[in-house]
C-alpha cells in the first residue's frame, strides 16, 4: 500500500445510503553514566511530549528528577507502578541527553507535531439511521430490540442464542480506550460505569464528571465501539454483545484524532486500577503505525505501552486490540508503510513486522482481532498473518463483497452514534469490541478466572475457520491475500470465529 490510510483503528465510516447499495473504496540498561553537567538547555524547539522510562515501582530517584529539569523537561505526572514519567520539553535533544543518566532504561519522543496536534484528515461521521429507515425496519422477534433485525453480526458469533441464555453480569466492567464515549445516549446510560471512565488525553487523569465524553467536534468511534460491546437490551435501539455489563469510557484521543503514548499508558493504568475487567483497543498508538525497536525514541514507546498493557493483565485485565485495516501479512518479512510519522512529514520506510510493532496490538499477551464480514470470510481490508492474529469477528465489508442474509440489509456493522442516534461503520475496530463482549461474557460465566483463563476459553470456544484460499474477495480473477495454517489454527482467523453462545454455556 502507498496510500496514506485512515488512523482510527480501525474504523471505517461510510455513508448509510452509500453502503446499503453499492462497493465503497477502503480507506488506519544504560550502562551508568555521569549525570549530565548543569549547563544552558537549548529550548527553542517545540514543545514535545516524552516518555522516560525508569526501573518500576518507586518513586523517580531525586537524580533523575533533577537531570529531567536540568535538560529543560518539566514532569507531568510519573506512573511509578511501571516506571513510566510523562514530560514536556521544548529541548530537541532532550531524550539524547536524558538517556545518559544513570537509572533511565529508555526516553523518547511520542509526537512530531507540536503540542497541541495539529488537526488530521476528517474521516467523515457515519450517516444516522433516518426515522423513515427507522420505520422501514423489519419488526424484531419476540426478546429482541428493534434494531436486531439489522445486525447480523449477532447471529454470526451465536449472540443471539447466547442472550436467551445470559446477559452477562453487570459485575463485569469492559473499558472503551478510545475517542470517548456518549454515556447519555439511551443505549448506554443503563449499562454506563462512570467510575472506571476518565479523560487521559495529556497523559494525567481527569476525572472532571463528562470528561470522557466526545465534543461534537469529535469522532463518535468510541460511543459506536461501546454500543457494540454493551448497548442494553432495553426495548430501544440494538443490542451489544454483552448487554448485561457495564461499560466504561476512558478517552485518550486527541481532538484532532491522535492516541500518543502518554495517553495510552493512563488509559491502561487507569483501567487496571479501577476494576475494569475487559479493555477494547480500536487504534493504534501515534505516530509510528509500527514502532522499531533499534530507533530509540520508538523503543520508550513500545518499553512504555508494554508496561502499562503487562501491569493492567497482571492486575486482571483481559487487553483486546484491532488488527488493522490494511490487508497487511502481518507475519511478512516485510511491509512498507507510507503513512508514518503521521503527524509530521510521512515516508515510505520498508519494517520487519517482527521487529517494529504495531502497538498495543502485537504487543506479547494482547488478544489481536481480525475482521470477517457477512459471508464469514476475511474482510477485503483485515490485517492477517499466522502467528500474530488469535481470534477473528464481525467488523463488516463491502455490502457488494459480502451481502448479508434478510433482514440485514448492509454489510457494515450497527452501533450507537453520539447524540441518541445509531449508524453503520465498519473495519477491524468493530471487530474487536465483539470479541472483547465475548470476554466479558466469560467473565461473567467464570467470575474468577484470570485473564490467562479468559484468554484461554476465548481461544478454545472460538468456531475453527478454515484457510480461504484462494482469496479472491472482489472477483477480479486477482488473489488478494494469502493465508497460511491450518483449520485450527491459521493466519486469516487465529483460533476461530468467537463464540458467545459457549462463552455463556461452557
């Protein structure tokens, strides 16, 4: 791909009326040293934000609070849980000098642009159900909300089976990290947990009561992700996966449509310390699409998110991330990726996805979601690769590619929109949410497992999904990805389609 692509994770939004008739075009140890010497900090760069990285579970030692400030960085807030400090400097050799003291594992950039973002390439806002298509809808079923009937995700995993069965508990909480989340939309104010929500944006929880919300100005990403994962089953609207848990928002993008660092590490501390069972991760972390390890400013990334991503499991936490959009062989030796840094000057750069990550969702122990659309096969746009992607779900596809049986009539995904409304999107960030309501329905059946556990049922309860080869997902006589494994295990859908109805049964 050469293309700039879309950076929300992984959502892609297309117009009601587009997607119901026609294809649409996709387009997201230092070894010691001696303190650096008190001398003039050169601070006429732009304000960036950084990531220091020291040995977790206390306090920054005095020295190297001293040493941030000597080279012109003033400290946010410090995640001493994991060793993790957030500064501001507007030193450009700030993370160069600050990686010669003793006690800094890693220190990096976690942006190009200066501080606040600069704005990205509006994705456009899903158009709303009308109320003439809302009258046209075909009457539910008894024990369905009246929106079900165009969901065909649910039936694609057994939801609907499993609701007869079971809600889920509303002791189960599943944390949104997201763009935020619209908690007075009728769908959601039932099953909202407004304390385990809060705006992590700078990097610093703010626990002001609406802060996780979007603005108008806003992409209303997180508010459809929530819906998916637990719209209530209340005679209104659709239903979530897992209608009977509780959702919670934690924000962590940027008006402008950014996930940095910073923000990513409080949305994973905050999760694991406030009870938040289940995490959904529909981005990736800005700006590198894939950090490598050998530059040393991505490395504080990945050091960073892989800290705050093990503290939050080792604290109960299940993680589960979208693959990504970009019908990438994840498991290739090699990618090229035109798009990073993405909020600076972009270049193609050639990467060993082995080696420089997409983070948090090839990060070790996180449950990576591909996409499958209404025919149940590999979304035209999915990341794949054998070894890398767990689990696959519904996250939609080109209604022409895979056209859904009646009553559905559109081969995106439903959820809640900001406002009261609902509408269609679809990429792997509406696969991820499902997988991640199949998790809270584990944990709902199996209120003491560990996310080991959770991880483990959610892999063996999965509908083993046979390699489609050959791939030809547009009929153009072209194969459009390769997949590689077996039926049990494979590099289109990992373990296996998930599956709700076992996650309440077995």
């Amino acid at each position: 791909m050469t293309a700039p692509h879309p950076r929300l994770r992984r959502a892609i939004v297309f117009p009601l009326g587009t997607a119901l008739a026609t294809a649409f075009a996709f387009l997201p140890n230092v070894t010691a040293a001696a303190a650096p010497a008190a001398a003039p900090v050169v601070s006429d760069g732009p304000a960036l934000s950084y990531v220091v990285n020291v040995a977790p579970g206390r306090l920054p030692a005095a020295a190297v609070k001293r040493s941030i400030e000597r080279a012109g960085g003033t400290i946010v807030t410090s995640y001493t849980q994991i060793g993790v400090i957030v500064v501001h400097s507007s030193n450009p050799d700030f993370a160069k000098t600050v990686r010669k003291v003793p006690g800094v594992t890693s220190a990096g950039n976690t942006r190009n642009a200066p501080l606040p973002a600069q704005s990205t390439t509006d994705m456009g806002t899903p158009k709303a159900l009308t109320a003439e298509e809302l009258k046209n809808v075909q009457a539910a079923a008894a024990g369905q909300d009246p929106l079900e009937p165009l969901q065909w995700d649910l039936p694609a995993i057994k939801a609907d089976k499993a609701h007869e069965k079971s809600l889920g508990s509303s002791k189960v909480t599943v944390a949104v990290i997201d763009t935020g989340v619209d908690d007075t939309h009728p769908d959601l104010a039932p099953n909202f947990d407004r304390n385990a929500s809060v705006n992590c944006v700078t990097g610093k929880p703010d626990t002001t009561d609406g802060a996780w919300r979007p603005s108008a100005e806003e992409s209303p990403h997180g508010t459809h992700v929530a819906g998916e994962i637990a719209a209530a089953k209340n005679g209104v609207g659709m239903s979530g996966v897992a209608p009977g848990v509780k959702v919670a928002g934690i924000k962590v993008s940027t008006t402008a449509g950014y996930f940095y660092t910073e923000a990513v590490v409080c949305g994973f501390v905050w999760a694991a310390e406030h009870g938040v069972d289940v995490t959904n991760n529909s981005y990736y972390t800005d700006p590198w699409y894939f950090n490598c390890k050998n530059d040393p400013d991505q490395k504080a990334l990945v050091d960073a998110i892989t800290r705050a991503t093990r503290y939050a499991e080792r604290k109960g936490t299940v993680n589960v991330a979208a693959a990504g959009n970009e019908n990438y062989d994840l498991a290739s030796d090699e990618i090229t990726d035109p798009s990073s840094p993405n909020d600076g000057t972009p270049s193609d750069r050639v990467v060993d996805p082995s080696k420089c990550y997409d983070i948090p969702t090839q990060l070790p122990d996180v449950v990576t979601v591909a996409s499958i659309g209404a025919k149940g096969l590999k979304s035209s746009f999915s990341n794949h690769g054998l070894g890398v992607i767990d689990i696959a779900a519904p996250g939609g596809d080109s209604t022409a590619y895979q056209t859904p049986a009646p009553p559905a009539t559109s081969g995106l995904i439903l959820g809640t929109l900001p406002g009261g409304k609902w509408g269609y999107m679809a990429g792997t960030s509406m696969a991820s949410p499902h997988v991640a309501g199949v998790a809270a329905l584990i944990k709902s059946t199996h209120p003491h497992a560990s996310p080991a556990l959770v991880k483990a049922l959610l892999y063996a309860e999965a509908d083993a999904t046979p390699c489609t080869n050959p791939y030809d997902i547009n009929g153009d006589g072209k194969v459009d990805a390769v997949c590689e494994g077996s039926k049990n295990y494979n590099g289109f859908y990992g373990w296996g389609v998930a599956d709700a109805l076992d996650a309440v049964t077995k």
